[in-house]
C-alpha cells in the first residue's frame, strides 16, 4: 500500500514514526517536504511562508509549535495547500496548513 503524499495515518506513525518522537520529527522523517518554506508570497514580504499548524480544529501556531506534540497524542497529520487551506480556514495560509488530530474531543462551536 502506497502512502498518501498530503497525509500520515495513525497506522503509519506506529510503523514507520518510532517512539517518543514530537510531530516535528515524524514529518520530518515521513514528509519532510511539509516543512519546506513556499518562497516569496508577497511582493511586500521578501521572507518564505511556511505552513500554520492547526490542532484538533483550532490554530495552534507555526512550524516550531509541532515540537510541543509527541507522537503518541497524534491519531492523524494532513497537509492541506495554499487553495483549499484558504478555503476551508481562510486567508493568511499563503504555504497551507498543517492539521494534527489527536483523538481529543474537539471544542464545542
């Protein structure tokens, strides 16, 4: 079974993660190219965009947030582009979204 690029399932984390890892290392060792900057997104802004990070639902921070999650809170990670990050979560996603979710009820809307 072939892997989804944009996705790492809880199956996988067991096989291939390791123990006591933080999120920052599982996608560093499973899809290292979530982490990559998108380069210049804006003719005002020279610096790289780099994906927001999102935890069960509720935006969590950036790339350095994933170091405060270990391996065994998370149930599943996708990655979600640019588009469909503006989309689903609105502007201000200009290198997409980093979703975790870890099993926890989510808060109430």
């Amino acid at each position: 079974m072939e892997n989804d690029p944009n996705e790492i399932e809880l199956e996988e984390i067991r096989a291939r993660g390791g123990d006591d890892l933080t999120a920052h290392r599982l996608i560093q060792r499973l899809r290292p190219a979530w982490l990559l900057g998108r380069g210049q997104t804006s003719l005002t802004n020279p610096e790289a965009a780099y994906p927001v990070v999102y935890v069960d639902g509720v935006r969590h921070g950036g790339l350095d947030t994933l170091v405060t999650i270990t391996s065994n809170q998370i149930r599943r990670m996708t990655y979600t582009g640019a588009a469909d990050a503006t989309t689903r979560w609105g502007t201000g996603h200009p290198a997409g979204v980093i979703s975790i979710e870890t099993g926890r009820e989510p808060y109430p809307t």
